[in-house]
C-alpha cells in the first residue's frame, strides 16, 4: 500500500514537473496583454490562435514539414539502426568497441562543431538550403539512439525462434516479418520516438544545413520568440509540442512489451 501511494506522488510529481513550465506559455496564447504585476492576464483572445492558423503566419506549412522531415529522418534510421544494431548486439567482432565509440560521437562532440563540419561537406556536394540535405544532416544526431537501442533489444534476442521458423520453410523475409519484427517491435517503437523527437527538436543543423531556406516549426518559433510577439509565441509553442504528445500516446502501448524471443542469452 505505502509503495503504491509512494508510486502515485511521484508519478503526479512528475507530470507537474513537465506540465508547470508549459503553464505560462499556454496562458500567453490566449492572453490579450499580460503585464506585471498581474497574476493572470486582464483581457483573452483567440487572435493568437487564429494567426498561427493563418497562411501569412507560415506555422502550418512549417508544421507540415518538420513532420515530413521528421518521419523521414526516423523511416531512414530505422533502415540504418535495426541492421547495425543487430550486428552489435548478436556478434563479437574485432573493432567493436571502436564502432560503439564512433555511434556515440556525435552525442559527445558540441552541436555546433558538428553543425559547421557538415555545412562546409553539405556546401560542397551541393545539399545545403535542401529538404534532403536537412534530413541527411537530422541522421548524424539520430542514427545513434536508433542503432544502439537496437543493440539492446537484439542482444536478448533468441536467434532460435528464426532457425525454428526457416527450418519449417518460412523465406528470409517472412521470417522477419512474422518472428524478428513482432519481437523487436517494442524496442523499435522506443528507438523511432526518440529518432522523430530529436529530429523534430533540431534547430541548429537545420539552420546551419537549410541555410533558412528550410523553414521548419523550431525556427519559426524561434523568429516570433525573438520578435516579441509572445502571445503568437505561446500558441506556436503549443502547436510544437503536440505531435510529440500525439507519437508518445500512440507508442506507448508498445513501450512495455514483451516477447517470447527477448529472452537473457546464456553463453553455452
């Protein structure tokens, strides 16, 4: 009983933790004036709202891209991950180590050297201020989350259940399909929310590789933040945040399941 209440604190803890800052943000969307030394604001308004909306506001075409960049950043490093985390995570090679270092680098080296290394390569082939140079440049941050969580879900994985499956005459890829895929969904479904989040977040490699010609919803917030216009701001703040809400719902279900095929490998 007493770690069931425990549970339940943290839990309501937690979501006030992320909730709060949202708070004034969405206060400022529908406020008309907010000024000191006023708790709440004197007048409301939809005007915010129904400018984000606009076409002269540019949010819902920005919207629509970062969404298509998003899930194609995540498509692409699904193709990458699943196969390199396979192979880290079922086989001993020489170099091992040295590959896991050079997925993790780019969580080490800063966002800007990184940024500013790919600008003067991307500049060169001639994908700067391009949609698939953007996406290209989303993969450097996210292809690590995706390979490595994939490393981790196949390193429990029991190649068994597919000799199984191809001895009784399943081809390659309906054993993927029907024996690897349903066992790996859930890790999977981890790796493409954290792959479509932090392509979605980005605003550095996108500035630096779009040149602002690639105008998604991190750098249309960012000009209406600078610009003072904290009402438009709030709203297109809370435009931002939901397809993540909406992925996470979506996945959750997945988060938490299992397989018979995830099973602790035991070395003979």
């Amino acid at each position: 009983m007493r770690a069931d209440v425990f549970r339940l604190i943290a839990g309501i803890t937690l979501a006030l933790w992320l909730v709060l800052p949202l708070v004034p943000l969405a206060i400022w969307s529908f406020a008309h004036g907010w000024r000191f030394p006023d708790i709440l604001p004197r007048d409301w308004s939809l005007k915010a709202w129904a400018y984000a909306f606009s076409p002269t506001s540019g949010v819902v075409g920005s919207l629509g891209l970062t969404l298509f960049i998003a899930a194609a950043t995540t498509v692409l490093a699904a193709l990458v991950g699943v196969p390199a985390g396979r192979a880290l995570g079922l086989h001993a090679f020489r170099g091992k180590a040295i590959v896991t270092l050079v997925l993790l680098a780019p969580a080490i080296v800063p966002g800007i050297a990184v940024a500013l290394g790919l600008h003067g390569v991307f500049l060169r082939l001639g994908l700067t201020g391009t949609v698939s140079g953007v996406i290209l440049a989303h993969l450097i941050p996210v292809i690590p989350y995706m390979t490595l969580i994939m490393a981790s879900v196949f390193s429990s994985f029991d190649t068994t259940y597919e000799d199984q499956a191809r001895s009784l005459g399943a081809r390659p890829h309906q054993v993927f399909i029907h024996v690897t895929l349903p066992a790996i969904l859930p890790g999977l479904m981890i790796g493409a929310l954290f792959a479509f989040l932090v392509s979605w977040s980005q605003y550095l490699l996108t500035l630096s590789i779009g040149g602002g010609r690639v105008q998604t919803l991190p750098l249309t917030l960012f000009t209406f933040a600078s610009s003072g216009r904290n009402d438009v701001t709030g709203a297109i703040a809370m435009i931002y945040i939901l397809p993540g809400l909406l992925v996470l719902l979506l996945t959750a279900r997945h988060l938490t399941g299992r397989n018979a095929a995830l099973t602790p490998r035991v070395a003979p």
